[in-house]
C-alpha cells in the first residue's frame, strides 16, 4: 500500500530504478526524439509543410484584392448566386475568404502547377477543410494566410468549413476545381 | 489552532476521515456525479444528431446541447471531481484537518453558482459558441462570468489543499515525503493554478468584450485560451495518474516499482505539458514554424516520455504485486489472476490500456505540426480526447467512485453485479467510439457540424459512403456508453440514496500518525531474466509496436497529398 504512504526512504530521488524501467526510459527517450526530429526533418525533406506567411488584414482590404483577381480571370459563374469561377494562371496569387456562410470566390486551378492562395475568415473564425484530400487550416479574422499549394490531382474539390461559426454552418461549403 | 474536530477511521479500508474533509470531500463528488448524469442526458442529444440515420435534434438546440455538454463534462463533472480527489489526496492520505473549512466551503459555493449561472446563460439560447467560445463570436456576459466564478472557485480549492499540506507537516502527522499519490495530486493542483490563471487572463477579457467594454484580438485569444483549455486537460491526466497509483495500492496492494521514476514523470508533467496549448494552433495563420515545432513537441516529448514511464510503472507495479502473491507462471499469469471481477481495478486498467493505444498515440498524432493538416478540426479530434478524458479520466473516476461508496458515503453499494460490468460496458463502447470516429475523422468529417450531408446547398459535398459507416457506428457506440453511463449513475445515486448503511467506524479526536511503507527490498527474487515485470515490459513492447506503426503510416498518408509550403 506504498503508494498512499510515506515512502520507506527518506530520499526518493534515491531510491533504485529497475531494470525494467531503465530498459524502458532509453527506448522511450530513443522514441521521443525520433519523433521530435521526424518534424524538424519533414521541414527539409518533406513537401507538405504549412507556409507561416501571415498579414494583418481588414475584410474590405482583403474583399479588394480578391475582387480584382475575380474581375480579371472569371470565366464562368455557378450555381443560382452567380458564384465566379476564377481561374487564375499558375504561379500568380489567388484568394478565397470564408464568410457567414460561404466561402468566395469559386477556384479554377491546373495539376501540378503551384499557387499562392490568400486566404481569411471576414467575421468569425472559420475553416478551410479541402475534401476529400482532406487538408485542413484554420481561418481566423483579421489576419491573411498565404499558402502556396501544389494540387498533385485532378478533380472537382469542396472546401468544407470545419469551425463552428454558427446557425448556418452546416451549409457552408465551398469548391475548388483542378484541371 | 483550536479548530476542533473528529477523525473517523473506516473500518473497511483503515483509511481516515476528517470531519470537515469528509463532509467537503462528499459534497463536491456528489456535485461532480449530478453534472455528469446531466452532461450525459445532453451526450444522447449529441449522438443522435451527429447518427446521420437519426438526426435528432434541430440545428440550434443541437449546436446548444453540444456547447453545454462540453462544459459540463470537461470543466465542470472533472473539476468537482478533481477538488474531491485534492481533499483526500491532502487531508485523508496525511490524516491531518483540512485546511479552512470555511474558505473550502466558500470554494464549493462559487463553483456551485458558476456551473449553474454558466448553464443557465447556453439554455437561455443566445449563447451557443461551444465551449471554446472563440471571439469575435459572442455569450451572454453571464455565461463567461459563470465561467469566471468557477474558476476562482476552483483555484480556492487548490490553495486549500496546499494549505492542508502546509498543515500536515506543521503538525507532522506524517514523516519523510508526502506519499506518492499526494505527490501526484500536487503535480496536478500546480498546474491547475497555472490553467485557471491563464483562463482568467484570457476570459475576463472575453466577458468584458461581451458587455462591450474593451476589443479581444482573435488569434491572441486563440493562444491564450488554449492555455486554459488544454492545460485543464493536463491537470486531468496528473490526477487520474495519481487515481491509478492509488488504486494499484488499494485493489492490489501494489507499490511503486521506484518513487524515483514516478515522481520524475510527474515532475516532467509540471515543466512540459503546459506547452501543448500549441497543438490547437499547428493549423492557425501568424504562428511561426519554431514556435510550433518545440511547443508542440512538449519540448522533444518530454511529457509524452512521462506518460509512458507511467504507463509502465503502474502495471508494473501491480505485475510486481501479484507475482508477489505467487501468481508467477508465464509471463501473463498475473494479469489472468487479477481481480476482474472488482470495478474498481477494471475500470482502472481499461482505463490505463485505452488511454495509452488510443488516446496517447492519437495525440501525438494530432500533435505533429504536419500531420495536424490532416487531423486540424476532423471528427477524429472529439475522437481523440473521448479516448483521454472519458475513457482515461471520467472511468478512472467512475472505478474510483466505487471504491468510496462503502469508505466514503458509508453505504453498501446496490447491485454489485450491475457494478461489475460497468466498466467493461462504459470501456470497451467507449473504446470503440473513439475509434470510429477517429476513422470517420481520417476521412475528413468535421466536428461541430449538424449536417454532413448539406441538404440543400448547391455545392454539397458528397462525403463517401464509408464516412456515413462509420458516423452511424458512433452513433449506436455512444448510445452503449451512455448506457453504461445511466448504470454508473444509478449504482452511485442509488447506494446514496437506498444502500445498507455501513457500521461508520470509530470516531476519536486526534488523528494517528501515517505509518511508514516497508522499506524496499534490494534483491527481487520473481520475475524473470532480471525483470521483475516481463509481462509489462512485453505490453509496452506492442505498445511501442502500434505507436511507430500508425506514426509511420500517417505520414504516408500525408506524403500523398497537395504541395504545401
């Protein structure tokens, strides 16, 4: 019943380690760092690492910026709210801002070819959830992310808010093509 | 002092009640139980609207019921119970007097009124923002002061304790160290100060912006909020740890494998757990990779090395126990022979087994910067700290609660075999929930999120066939575990209210000193090849085998997505 009494020796920190716990000490220490340099590594060697490029923004600073990248290279509208489809060329700067409760505008990309995507939340905090590639990051008012992305397939992709951002969450979606 | 008091010595257990602390103790258990019955009265609102199949409840009271259950489950069930567990770990274990029973009381009031003043702010309406409540989005003022109340409440109750610690080596009713569950209990007070504080830096500021009187920056109460909001978290594991230690000394008489190396890791758990406040943040703009990298980590998993120590030391301790007790043979024999049939170890190494598989390694998952893309806001989050906070804390808790009902409440416990089945019902459901909704999270389902289907919206996404699968096994795995909630509830509530009394033991009005442990032997003469727990050694052995597994194809998984840089 040891462990709801005094230990026996004065010390603790004295008290003798066994084989089996100091067996298991390295292997875990071996383990965490391991994991702890797997991070570091994927920095270097990896291809999916989130950009840290962040701007203070305003949502009429930001609407006027991506207003002007929809104005230039709409090529369609869809769905009964005229939602432009935007179909930037490759290497520029693209924009997408998540909303009460929508994300704007539509994207139109090519396969492996690499952008820089804007993106913001204009009130509440919001989430970008690509599906079903399943890439997930955090809108937050007031500050704009710069992502550059690499899309490696083709296919037609739904950009699912993923933070709860109230009564109409559940009906914000957005979409993403790759050609 | 003058104080004057009584001290009961429970026949059943030899364990010793201050008068005061045994009234504190009971008051905030019982408080703690009524929170969870109601939290588990909202969990079947939950589980029935995320069941696609069923889709219970309409989106607004859904979105409420889901913000009240966060609360009342992870703050206000846990805390009560965790305030419960300090009295004992301090005034019970050490057989001293509380410390101010009168500011303890003061303590429960404040909590009393915070829990029902928060509650009755998210029943209003008007106040469903989940539990994280991320500004710009706004409560009622009344729900973050209830939060507030609670709180200060609750840091009172910490400062109790540690008066009580301070009380028992002044009046020296122990000798040498505190005893290691103590010693755990105190890990778990230190970091609920440095919670509660953070919680206050950031939720003041947040209830006056709710009346309209000052501007909270959303990313800043990101950060800071997330400082309360996973280091409650840690104060959990701290306290459930010591709960295991405790109950590995009452079910099997085990004691430590050495004070040494559990006292480190709980040490470890003070200097490192805080910083994974990060891992909510590995997906948010304006945060920088070196930041991320050695937050995230708990510096180079220093805290996840100690939950592993712990992981093994308590098995450990019980292998050595039982092989003590002859049970030799093999290297299981002594799990095969432990004592399934009381609740109160059941629940206990469910608990241990679960939390490890289930809810370390997914942590750790979550917790690595880059594989967080994957996971950042999924269903497989809620999976997660299912497998943490229900399967490791709450039936923890529940195996505890068994234990007190004859020591503590005095009553004998109504239907024993009921009890026995318990944690095998509430466990293994609960297991299998984390589980699927973790794989429903792996196919990108979102939390918080009323309607997977997007009924109505031009641009629905179609989310494949499988992902429904799995959402409706949530749903009947969580109508199991609530099953086995109503039982732990009934049992509890009802020993309490129609158990045989028990013979309460004799009353005198001085405490007797805490005896010493005996000392350690040096030489082990059980187990095998130098290892006096091979069986443990062989489970952290597959452990370790499923850890590096699943790490290892997660980033696979990751490697085939989308350039990011």
């Amino acid at each position: 019943m040891s462990a709801i009494l005094p230990p026996a020796e004065r010390l603790w920190y004295k008290h003798p380690i066994d084989r089996v716990e100091g067996t298991w000490i390295t292997i875990a220490l071996v383990w965490c760092l391991i994991l702890f340099f797997m991070m570091v590594g994927w920095h270097i060697w990896g291809k999916q690492n989130l950009s840290t490029e962040t701007y203070r923004t305003t949502p009429e600073q930001f609407m006027t910026k991506a207003e002007a990248v929809a104005a230039k290279y709409t090529v369609r509208t869809e769905t009964e709210q005229n939602i432009p489809v935007v179909a930037p060329p490759p290497g520029s700067d693209v924009y997408m801002l998540g909303r009460l409760w929508n994300f704007w505008p539509i994207l139109e990309l090519q396969k492996d070819k690499t952008y820089r995507l804007h993106l913001t939340a204009m009130d509440y905090n919001h989430g970008f959830s690509l599906q079903p590639a399943n890439i997930n990051i955090q809108l937050v008012p007031g500050f704009e992310h710069v992502v550059t992305v690499t899309p490696n397939q083709a296919g037609t992709y739904s950009v699912v808010c993923n933070e709860f951002c109230g009564i109409g969450h559940h009906q914000m979606v957005g979409r993403i093509y790759v050609k | 002092m003058s104080a004057t008091t009584t001290y009961r010595t429970c026949p059943r257990s030899g364990l010793q009640f201050e008068n005061q602390a045994e009234k504190l103790i009971k008051a905030n258990a019982v408080m703690a139980v009524l929170w969870l019955a109601f939290g588990g009265i909202l969990a079947i609102g939950v589980v029935l609207t995320r069941w696609p199949a069923i889709h219970w409840l309409p989106a607004d009271t859904f979105y409420m019921v889901l913000t009240a259950h966060g609360l009342d489950m992870l703050i206000f069930w846990i805390i009560f119970f965790e305030i419960a567990v300090l009295y004992f770990a301090s005034s019970t274990l050490l057989r001293c007097r509380i410390a101010t029973p009168k500011v303890a009381w003061l303590a429960f009031g404040l909590m009393v009124i915070g829990s029902i003043m928060n509650n009755v702010a998210v029943f209003r309406g008007a106040s469903s923002v989940m539990m994280t409540s991320y500004v710009p989005m706004m409560a009622e003022p009344s729900f973050y002061l209830g939060i507030i109340l609670f709180a200060v409440g609750a840091l009172i109750g910490c400062f109790v304790f540690f008066g009580t610690l301070v009380v028992a080596k002044r009046e020296k009713t122990y000798e040498g160290s505190v005893p290691l569950v103590t010693f755990g209990a105190l890990t778990a007070a230190i970091i609920a100060v440095f919670t509660l504080l953070s919680g206050a830096l950031i939720i003041v500021p947040a209830w006056l912006m709710s009346l309209a009187v000052m501007n909270v920056d959303p990313l800043i109460y990101r950060t800071v909020w997330w400082a309360l909001g996973h280091s409650s978290q840690q104060i959990n594991v701290a306290t459930h740890v010591s709960v295991w230690y405790l109950v590995a000394a009452v079910a099997l008489g085990a004691k430590p494998m050495s004070e040494r190396v559990s006292r480190v890791a709980f040490l470890l758990y003070i200097l490192f757990l805080q910083l994974a406040s990060a891992h909510h943040l590995l997906a948010d703009p304006g945060v920088g990779t070196a930041w991320k990298v050695v937050n995230t980590s708990y510096f180079m998993y220093l805290a996840v090395l100690a939950s592993m120590l712990h992981g093994l030391t308590v098995p450990g301790a019980m292998e050595v126990a039982q092989r003590q007790k002859g049970y030799t043979k093999g290297l299981f024999e002594w799990l095969r022979k432990a004592p399934w049939g009381n609740p109160t170890f059941a629940g206990v190494f469910i608990s241990i087994i679960g939390f490890g598989f289930l809810g370390g390694i997914t942590g750790v998952m979550m917790g690595t910067e880059q594989l967080n893309l994957i996971i950042h806001n999924t269903i497989y989050v809620p999976g997660h700290f299912h497998a943490t906070v229900v399967v490791g804390t709450t039936l923890t808790f529940m195996a505890l609660t068994f234990y007190l009902i004859p020591v503590l409440f005095k009553r004998e416990m109504i239907s024993p075999k009921l009890a026995q089945w318990q944690p095998y019902l509430f466990g293994f459901s609960m297991y299998f929930f984390c589980l699927v909704m973790m794989g429903a999270g792996t196919l990108g389902v979102s939390r918080r999120h009323w309607d997977m289907a997007f009924q109505g919206n031009a641009l629905a996404y179609e989310w494949p066939g499988a992902a429904y699968l799995m959402m409706a096994l949530v749903g009947i795995a969580g109508v199991a575990a609530i099953l086995g909630g109503i039982i732990f509830v009934y049992i509890t509530v009802g020993s309490l209210l129609w158990g045989r009394k028990l013979e309460p033991g004799k009353s005198s009005a001085a405490f007797t000193p805490v005896p010493r442990a005996a000392p350690t032997t040096a030489a082990q003469t059980y187990g095998s090849m130098g290892f006096a727990a091979p069986g443990t050694f062989a489970l952290a052995m597959i452990f370790l085998v499923a850890f590096v597994l699943y790490y290892f194809i997660n980033w696979k998984y990751l490697s085939t997505l989308w350039g990011l840089s």
